[in-house]
C-alpha cells in the first residue's frame, strides 16, 4: 500500500497540474471509486460541476483537493490507485473508474484503481481539513508536527515499537516499508517495548522516520509492481536504496548478517539479527 512519500509524491505532481483549474464534468465509470461519498455517484458528479481546485493538501496517507465552494474532493488509493494526468485524447486505462475534465481542455485526471480498494468522496465544508481525516494524527514530514508531543506519546504507550509507527493515531503516513527501514537505521527490533524507550532513543529514532520519508520522496517513492506510479505514470526507485525491506538472506550493508524476516501482523517484517537483536522478555 503507498505510504507517505509516495502519496506525497502524487500530491506533488496534482499541485503542478491542477491547481487553479476549474471541473466541467466528472464522470464516474464504476460506482465502488466513490463508494465513501454517501449521497451517490451522479451526487459526486453534480456537486463538482463548475467548482474551482484552490490546492492539493495531505494528511498521512490521504490527499484532499480544497475547492472553492468551501467542500474538498478526499483521496485514498488503496492498494492500487492511482492518480493520472493524462492528455484528454489519450486511451482510457483499463481499470479507469472516474475521470474529470476541466474548462481549459488542457489534460484531465483520471482515477484508475485495479483492485478498487482505494476511493474518493466529497468532503462538506472540508477545504480547510475534512472531518473524515481529522482523527488522523500529523506526519512527521508537517511543520506542525509536534516533535516533544509524539516522543511523550510513543513512551506512554505499552505496545511494541513498529506497531506504535504504524499507528495512524500516533504519526501517519509510515507503513511497514519505510518502519522496516528506520527501525534498521535506529538499531532497534520491531518488538522492542515503546514505554522502555528512553526519550533520546524515541527521538533517534523519530530522527530516522524523518530522514528515510525524506529520502524516499526525493527518489519519487517505492514501486515493487506497475500498480504505484505518480501522476505521470513514472515508477519511484527508492527500492534500490532499502536497506532491509524485501531483501531476506542478503547480508546487512552495515554488518554483513543476513538479513531475516518475521511474520508480523499478516505481513512481514525485515530486520539484521546482529543490529537489531530481540529485546530480552520481560519478567
């Protein structure tokens, strides 16, 4: 599923080629595309008809598009959405489930989702931040992400590290990729408790978070399939630069031990044995 430099990376894309560009028509192919918007498909369509894209924002994992009626267009892709600029000639995709046009005729986007996992919705009255999204906590990528907050947060809670990174409610945008990745930089296993972190370890390894989303949107994200692309259908390449992720039995560039992977949550996750040791059990 894309993670926060590869959602960022369409946001990026979007600002370029939609801002400021007033929709004409909507047309929704396939009703599941915009399944979380109540009202209905033709509803979505009409209610955007004629309204203008002011920006492109994000939040963690989820893109908005404000407009100027005060509403927002929420985005989610899923496992495999996408979001194309496309030239208005251009063949329609395979699985295209929405399209929009503009009053300039310059290119539309398009949604196009395979597995149909991922959606779209109007947001009422959401330009500013839609409330289906402000349970979401702020990344670690945002101005006001509150660094001190987070570290006292982490520590109080008795969980296990990864999956306090994962925690959407805690800090958004990191999924098992890129948790993978700082917890390898941070030298510390996925299982380790949160609440025996010392406070300058949570902030080492908040250090990492920050410094892997960075690199990663630099390198246009992961792409491991065609199903990631940014707007422009380009593949990231952050792949060649992964450390641990989806490399099981390849030595540790740091210390040479093959690297393992574990069951975790119905996925996997990949570590160093020899830099990330299981911590001790408890008791």
């Amino acid at each position: 599923m894309p993670e926060l430099p590869e959602v960022e990376t369409v946001r990026q894309g979007l600002a370029r080629w939609v801002t400021g560009r007033q929709i004409t028509t909507v047309e929704v192919r396939h009703p599941r595309a915009v399944r979380r918007h109540l009202p209905g498909a033709v509803h979505f369509a009409d209610v955007l008809a004629g309204r203008r894209v002011l920006d492109v924002r994000r939040r963690g994992k989820y893109l908005w598009l404000p407009l100027d009626s005060g509403d927002a267009v929420v985005g989610h892709l899923g496992m495999s959405g996408q979001l194309l600029v496309q030239p208005h000639d251009a063949a329609d995709e395979l699985h295209l489930r929405v399209r929009f046009r503009f009053a300039d005729a310059g290119p539309e986007l398009r949604f196009v989702d395979q597995r149909t996992f991922g959606g779209l919705a109007v947001s009422a009255g959401g330009a500013d931040l839609p409330a289906e999204i402000a349970h979401i906590a702020r990344d670690p990528m945002d101005p006001d992400f509150s660094e001190a907050g987070f570290v006292t947060a982490l520590r109080r809670r008795r969980t296990e590290v990864k999956r306090a990174l994962l925690d959407q409610t805690l800090i958004s945008g990191v999924g098992n990729i890129y948790a993978d990745e700082a917890l390898w930089r941070a030298k510390l296993h996925g299982t380790r408790p949160t609440d025996a972190l010392t406070g300058p370890a949570a902030t080492r390894l908040l250090g990492h978070v920050r410094d892997v989303l960075a690199e990663a949107i630099t390198a246009g994200g992961t792409s491991f399939d065609a199903l990631y692309v940014n707007v422009n259908g380009e593949s990231g390449y952050f792949d060649r630069a992964l450390n641990v992720y989806g490399r099981e039995g390849e030595p540790c560039g740091r210390c040479g031990a093959p690297v393992r992977r574990e069951a975790f949550m119905n996925r996997s996750s990949y570590s160093c044995p020899r830099c990330q040791p299981r911590p001790r059990t408890r008791g």
